[in-house]
C-alpha cells in the first residue's frame, strides 16, 4: 500500500475517468425522453472512444491543492462493446513522466452487470506484480494524484446505479465543436444513486447537462456524501471521431480545495481500422507484467514511444 498511496490518483468513465457517455427526437415531441432514457443513451455511447477498439495519448495535468503542478503522460488501450454480455475494458499505461510511476499499467474491466462493481487491477513495476483493487480505500483512491478515482475510469453503466430525473432544458455556451464555438442545447439531468446497487457511491447526487443531438455530457456536478457540491466537470474541445463527438478536453475542480485535473486528448486512433481491433488477451490480469505498449507501432499513425523507464 505504501508504494500504491504514492501512485494513486468508463463513460463514463474516464468515465468519470472515467467517469463518461445517436440523434434521438427532439424533448418538445409528443413523447418525450425520460430521464432514464436520457441517461440509457449517454452510457449507450460506451464511454469516451465509443464503441469498438480505440488507442489514445492522454496527458493530466493536475494541481494540488497547495497549487503545486504536475503533468502525467498515459496511452489508453480501450475496447467496448454494445453486447450487454461483452465487458468494457481499458488498459492505462503510465508513461515518463513522472519517473516515479513509469511504466505502472491500470486495467479497469467492466462487466456490466448490475450491482457488480468493475474488476480493477494494478500492475507495479517496482515489485513485479499485479494486484487487484478490492477495498473501499484502494478502489476510491485518486487515480494518479488526479482528481478522479480509480474506480471512475471505464465506469460505464450509470443507468444502472443512479435514478435520473429530467428537471430542464439549458444552453451550455462556447462548447468547440471541431474549432468553432458553438451554443449546444441540452437536457439537464439530476442523478440520485440507487444504493441497493451501489451502496459505496462517493457521490450520490449529480447533476448533468447532456447534449440533445449527440447524448454526450457536455458538463456535470458531483455532490459527495456529506451533502456538499466537491467537483465540477466540463468537456470542450469536441471532434469528430467515427462519426460521433468526442472530447479532446475535460477538466475537473474539485470547489472544496481548489485542486483541478485537466485531461488533454493528444491523439486518438481507430484500432479496429488500423488493426482490426484489439486481442482480448490484451486485457487479461495475468499478462500485465509481460505487456508491450509499442507491440502496434507498425500498423499505428502515431506511435508509443520507447516505454524504458529509468
């Protein structure tokens, strides 16, 4: 645990990380979307990347709450699906820098099933081995010293765990859209968790804006278990990927203490083009000591950079 303390940090997430999230008919129709159904199509997306392969470089760049700054280097080896029966998986890799954490793998597997939390496991370099994050403490640790938990990367099935309402309808300004500033309409979404499903929620209550033509969350707000807003998420920075928006950037403030964690999409690559999807194998707990990032560089249009870690 000493070694993890200093490395922890779907969908939807990534979502939150995970943490994130179809033009469907307009909220003024005769039947309009429920809140449920809202939420339904956010985590039918499968999560940042969509469904299918995907290969992201990803940089956080994180301040503490002291204002101290870091920035953290990672690719991103995701892989959805839309069978409810086929788990969503995302691989981390820790890049350089910072040194200290180089070459530490995340693998977040998640099954779908409800009242199932996701299997999250973490490969440490110093030692040699994959441990499986089981506890409370170590699932909600801070994935990277970054504001967003462990157990928020590749979250993907919100409909099951939280009760939405639809309260609104608002317009999020200046969103970019492919370059440009764009006013986006969205449906406004208050979340209450289902605790008989997921009784360890760190953030019961949440509110969301959701775009009415994509169903992507445009920006959120987390109320933690004692009743006070803590964080405060907003995606921008959109472009098309597969036919879809996806975002190059989110940050997240944490109101209480000032500390924020911007993610910044470098690049994004569509694995099931370039190489006709990813291996199942790739995301198997045991083969996580003996993983190659730069095992796809000849097929890649961007690529891993040597991984030798000092």
């Amino acid at each position: 645990m000493t070694h993890l303390s200093r490395i922890v940090l779907t969908g939807c997430a990534l979502a939150t990380l995970a943490l994130l999230f179809s033009l469907a008919p307009a909220y003024s129709q005769a039947t309009p979307l429920t809140g449920q159904q809202i939420l339904q199509k956010v985590d039918a997306r499968g999560g940042i990347g969509g469904i299918g392969s995907t290969i992201s470089f990803s940089t956080f760049d994180v301040v503490d709450k002291t204002g101290t700054e870091q920035q953290k280097n990672f690719i991103f080896f995701g892989k959805n699906s839309a069978d409810p029966q086929v788990p969503n998986r995302v691989l981390i890799y820790f890049l350089e820098p910072p040194k200290t954490t180089c070459g530490t793998i995340f693998l977040s597997i998640d099954h779908k099933i409800v009242g199932k939390q996701a299997d999250l496991f973490l490969f440490l370099p110093a030692l040699g081995q994959t441990k499986q994050l089981v506890t409370t403490n170590e699932r909600k640790g801070s994935f990277a010293g970054s504001n967003l938990q462990f157990d928020q990367i590749g979250r993907s099935e919100l409909h099951s765990d939280f009760n939405a309402k639809l309260i609104d309808e608002a317009t999020v300004q200046g969103v970019t859209i492919n370059g440009k500033k764009q006013d986006r309409q969205a449906y406004v979404l208050q979340l209450t968790v289902n605790k008989e499903n997921d009784p360890n929620e760190s953030f019961p209550q949440r509110k969301l804006w959701v775009d009415q033509q994509e169903f992507i969350t445009l920006k959120s707000e987390d109320t933690n278990t004692i009743g006070k807003l803590q964080n405060k998420t907003s995606l921008d920075d959109l472009v098309s990927f597969r036919g879809r928006l996806e975002p190059n950037k989110i940050k997240v403030v944490n109101v209480l203490d000032n500390s924020s964690t911007t993610v910044t999409i470098s690049d994004r690559q569509d694995a099931d083009k370039l190489l006709g999807g990813l291996p199942d194998s790739l995301f198997a707990p045991d083969s996580l000591p003996q993983f190659d990032p730069t095992q796809f560089n000849d097929k890649l249009k961007t690529k891993v950079p040597d991984p030798t870690c000092p």
